[in-house]
C-alpha cells in the first residue's frame, strides 16, 4: 500500500477552505510553504559506547500570528512530510482558537521504548542543543506530541537555559509543575475535547447514553476517555499500537480499572484473564485490531493516535454517526468526502485537540508575566477559549454551509488574512 503524504492531505484541505472565500493566490501560496525547515542528523551516545545518527525536525510553518508554536514528537514515523503536515496544522489550530502562535512542530525518528532513560536524556539534551539558536520565548517554543513528556520538556529547557543562557521558562511549554509547568496541561486535550464535545452534541441534539470507541491511548486518548467515562459516555472499545479489547453487549468499560491495566501490563493484550478488564467485558470481550475498532457500530468514534488511519480504503465501513479526531490529521481528505456523503459528521482536529495547544499559551503567559494559575483559572479558560471557537466554527458551518473541517480552516484563514502583509 502507498503510504499517505500527509502534507499532501493538508494541502488539499486548506484549497477546499480557500476556494470558499476566495481567498488571494499569492496569500495561498504563501501558506502553502513552510518558512523554515531544519533538518539535523544528532550523534548521540548509547549506554554500551557506541555512537547512533538520529534524523531530527523542526519545521516552523508560519509565524504571521506569533512565535511558531507546536510540539515534539519522538516516532519512527517521523519524516519531513509527516512534520511539515504537522506544523501546518498547528497554524490553523493556533489561528481557529485565536492564540498569538504561528504553527512549528518537530520530532526525532526514533521509538523511544528503545531507549533507556539514561539514553533518552542525552538524546533529548543533543536535540535541544541543536535547536538551541532556533527556538526561544519570542522565537518558537515546543511542546509535548507523541512519546514525549514533561520531563522530556523539563530536559529541553534546561539545556536551553545552558546553551544560551536566557533562563526563561516560557521556551517550552508542557514542563513539569516543579518547573514552570502549567495546572491542568497533561489533562488540557482531553479536557478540551470534552468541552466542544458537548457543546456539539447540544447542537446535534443527540443524548447519553453515547457508546464511544477510542483509537489510542497515550496522553490524549487516555484523558479524553477518562474525562468521557466520568460524565457517563460508554467507552465499549479501546486500543494501542498493539490492538484493543472491544465489549459488543454495549456496556461500557471501567476506564480507570482499564487504564490502570494498561499502565501496570504495557498493552491492553495482556490486559486478558487477570480479573480486571477480563471481567469487565462482561465475557463478550473481544480482541480486535485497530483496523476492526474503527469500524465498529458505535456513535462516536475517536481516533486518537496517528494520522491517515481514515482513508478512502476504509471510509465507507465507518458506521460512527460522529467522527472526533484528537489525533491530528487522522482523516484523509478522499475520506472526508466519502464520510460527507454517508452524513458521518467530522469534528476536526484543528478544534477537537485544541485544548492541549490552548493550556500551552496559558503556560506560557504565566511563564513570561511570572504567575502561577490556580486549575480552576486554567480550566475554567480553556473552557471559554475552546467553546468560543466552536461557536464560531459552528456558525461558519450553518451560514456558509460548509463540513465542519472547512469551516475551521475558514475561521482560521481570515484570520491569518487579516495579518497578511
Ligand atoms: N502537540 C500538541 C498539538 O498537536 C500541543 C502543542 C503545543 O502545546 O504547543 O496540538
């Protein structure tokens, strides 16, 4: 199978959205673009001596809005389109929730379950190193994204501060609380999610009891069920690199007991028979993949792990009335259209994972102003930040009758018009 070009994807979404609102050539062509593309090859050392090339990325799209914003993802999966599509999308993101960022992100080719700790701090510490002159409070300030966490961040900051002596914490965003970090960030794009998702479904009219199934369990899709779970959604499906359990009598799962399997055996496969999850599927558990878990007959599907696992291949099996994507960019554009004409409604990316980015610039503002939020503050801005976007979104939808997606991009680009030079 040919692997889907992400930025391909990405591109053909913002032509869509331009092609509504007329939207000037040259502008689109400068959109189209990243500014900047920083390629590194890290020489790092293993515990046993020997020395490793590892490929590194840091693209900053955009920086008409604000410094470039967006995070670092450490995956095999790395390349320069999967970033650039990244960075792309962390444009518009930070445009559709109206944040003074422009759009980066970054990463290293590397899984890092291949690491040891040891390991995974020096290379980190390499990396920062590289990026040191690149990046900065007023420049580009990463992030968490796949397999990187605060004290990955804490790593980054701190080699920063060494390298180039400003001792600004706002560098980084998504550091630990000890240092700098935000209340409320690990938990923001779940919680986000939880926001507009409601808010949608009051427009959609549709009522609990909502059967979900959740593709992916890191930070994201973790918190995301969590938070689903404790407001009375049925989770019946859940998964991993690996696979996921699904419960087909329709009751949902227990999510703590099945995240709490999932941190203590590393993959919900070994999460059979050992009278937790086991249990709790009420027998008719099953082991699926993560192909069969999106096409489940559920109403809500969450892919909440990587992007293009939605394609024109696989579009017309999805039976979810509601597609959210937490993860980025996990719809192609064929697939979008074949979904539109199936009445499958897609809340985008770009809106449904705002939250982690929004709580990102919270941190942020705290770090340059010297202040420390309460969660209650944090959570309870989010909460108007995200929904605000949303309503505005949604208004774009029904006036300009357009999927949700194009609407987002719409809201996003006149603003970043408004910019234009
Ligand atoms: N990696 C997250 C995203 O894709 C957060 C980025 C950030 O906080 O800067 O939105």
């Amino acid at each position: 199978m040919i692997k889907n070009n992400p930025f391909d994807s990405a591109l053909s979404q913002l032509k869509i959205a331009a092609s509504k609102i007329d939207l000037d050539p040259n502008f689109l062509k400068i959109l189209s673009e990243p500014e900047r593309i920083i390629e590194l090859k890290i020489p790092f050392k293993k515990d046993d001596g020997k020395f490793e090339l590892v490929s590194g990325y840091r693209v900053q799209h955009n920086n008409l809005l604000g410094p470039y914003k967006g995070g670092l993802r450490y995956s095999k999966g790395v390349d320069d389109n999967e970033v650039k599509a990244l960075a792309f999308w962390m444009m518009i993101k930070n445009a559709v929730v109206d944040l003074p960022f422009g759009g980066g992100k970054g990463g290293l080719q590397i899984d890092p379950k291949t690491l040891s700790q040891n390991e995974l701090e020096r290379l980190t510490r390499e990396f920062a190193k590289k990026l040191s002159f690149n990046i900065g409070p007023k420049i580009d300030v990463p992030a968490p994204d796949m397999n990187t966490n605060p004290q990955i961040m804490d790593w980054f900051e701190n080699e920063y501060a060494k390298v180039t002596g400003d001792k600004s914490k706002a560098v980084v965003t998504g550091k630990s609380l000890q240092n700098g970090g935000s209340e409320g960030r690990t938990e923001a794009t779940g919680l986000g999610g939880f926001f507009v998702l409601e808010e949608f479904l009051k427009k959609m009219n549709m009522q609990k009891p909502l059967t979900v199934a959740v593709q992916g369990f890191g930070n994201v899709g973790s918190n995301f069920a969590l938070q689903l779970w404790k407001n009375g959604y049925k989770i019946v499906a859940v998964s991993d690199l690996a696979g996921g359990i699904y419960n087909s009598s329709g009751e949902g799962f227990n999510v703590p007991l099945v995240k709490e399997c999932k941190e203590q055996k590393g993959l919900f496969a070994n999460c059979y028979c050992i009278g937790t999850v086991c249990d709790l599927a009420d027998k008719k558990k099953g082991n699926i993949t993560n192909e069969q878990l999106l096409e489940l007959p559920v109403d809500i599907l969450i892919p909440a792990a990587t992007e293009s696992v939605i394609t024109k291949d696989n579009a017309d099996k999805i039976q979810a009335k509601v597609v959210f994507e937490m993860a980025n960019g996990p719809t192609t554009p064929e697939a979008d259209e074949i979904l539109n004409k199936k009445a499958v409604i897609v809340v985008p990316d770009v809106l449904a994972n705002s939250g982690g980015v929004t709580v990102s610039y919270f941190e942020w503002l705290q770090n340059m102003n010297n202040q420390h939020w309460d969660l209650e503050k944090v959570n309870s801005s989010l909460k108007e930040k995200i929904t605000k976007a949303f309503l505005d979104i949604w208004d774009i939808h029904v006036s300009q009758k357009v999927d949700l997606r194009t609407a987002a991009f719409i809201l996003a680009l006149k603003r970043l018009q408004q910019k234009n030079f």
